[in-house]
C-alpha cells in the first residue's frame, strides 16, 4: 500500500503449501481492511520468518475476523499516525509454522481484541472509543457489494445495527449467546 489507497479484501482465503512469502509487508500509506480473510500455510518446511508486517505506516490497517495458520504478525515502529485494529481473529501454528502476535510499535494506536493465538486467548491492548472503531471500520459499514447489508435506511434510535455473515465457531460446549 502506498499513496494512501484504499483496499477492502472480504471473505478471501489463500492457501499455500510451497513457499512463505510474505502475506502482507505495509510501510507506506493507505487504507486496508481484511475482512473475514482466511490464510494458511501448510507443509513441512518450518521457518520462523513473520508474514505480516506493519512498519510505520500511515493509515488504517483494520483485519478483522480472520483465521491465520502458519502466519505470525509484528507490528513495529514510531509513526504517531499508524492505526491498527486487530479484531477476532485466530492465530494459529500449522505443520511447524510458527504463529505470533508482536506488537512494538511506540507511537499510534494499536488495538488487539478479542483475538486467539494458538488456542489461547491473546490478552486485549490498546484503546478504543467509538469513533476510532467507526472509522477502523469505515471500509466494512460503507460496503456497497454486500446485497445482504442494506446501509440506505438509518437504523432507528435504540436500536441495533448488527450484521452477521461467515460466522465460524469452533470448540462450543455450552451454546452461542447475543444478548442486549
């Protein structure tokens, strides 16, 4: 990404089981958003090598809801204006590929919620308030190509504006509850 562009990726899944190359190296400037983006990595030649790299870049970096095998992420840098947002996501080692969750960076706002890494919760960072979330997730809630989500009608006061697609579940023992 550079140039400050725009990418919105929604319910990918890439698969590789030859070479590791890097899934995601970002260092310019822009706008990325993954969404419900599955990547795995399987076979037998283990490397600790990261995939997804975030180093001082400026825009928003918002993944969401993916399931990660054999991939680690690492956040570095001092870019006041790096915004990330890692939310629900899996993390997990596959066939001897290392899975990690770095996060290094000392300036910007980095949050990590909700995520999993190797089926332990991975403790939640960072701060965050409503109008950092709308705008982290500003590529998903103006999506236009999603004929399920219908943004033309205001939802009404008091009620809830909740959207759910592509839900995976795994290792429920008791049940799957949203309450209000």
């Amino acid at each position: 990404m550079d140039k400050g562009g725009n990418l919105l990726v929604e319910d990918n899944w890439y698969e590789n089981g030859i070479t590791r190359y890097p899934v995601l190296n970002l260092t310019g400037s822009g706008y990325l958003t993954l969404d419900n983006v599955k990547v795995a990595f399987t076979g037998v030649a283990a490397s600790s090598a990261v995939n997804m790299t975030v180093n001082s870049f400026t825009g928003n970096l918002t993944i969401n809801g993916g399931p990660f095998s054999g991939v680690s992420l690492n956040i570095t840098g001092s870019n006041s204006a790096t915004n990330v947002l890692v939310n629900n996501s899996l993390f997990n080692t596959q066939n001897g590929y290392p899975a990690s969750i770095a996060n290094s960076a000392t300036k910007g706002q980095i949050s990590l919620q909700g995520n999993w890494l190797n089926g332990v919760k991975y403790p939640n960072s960072g701060s965050t308030n409503s109008t950092w979330l709308n705008s982290m997730f500003s590529q998903i809630l103006q999506g236009t190509n999603n004929p399920l989500v219908d943004r033309s009608t205001p939802v009404p006061i008091g009620a809830t504006d909740l959207v759910l697609q592509g839900i995976g579940i795994e290792k429920v023992t008791n049940s799957f509850f949203i309450t209000n």
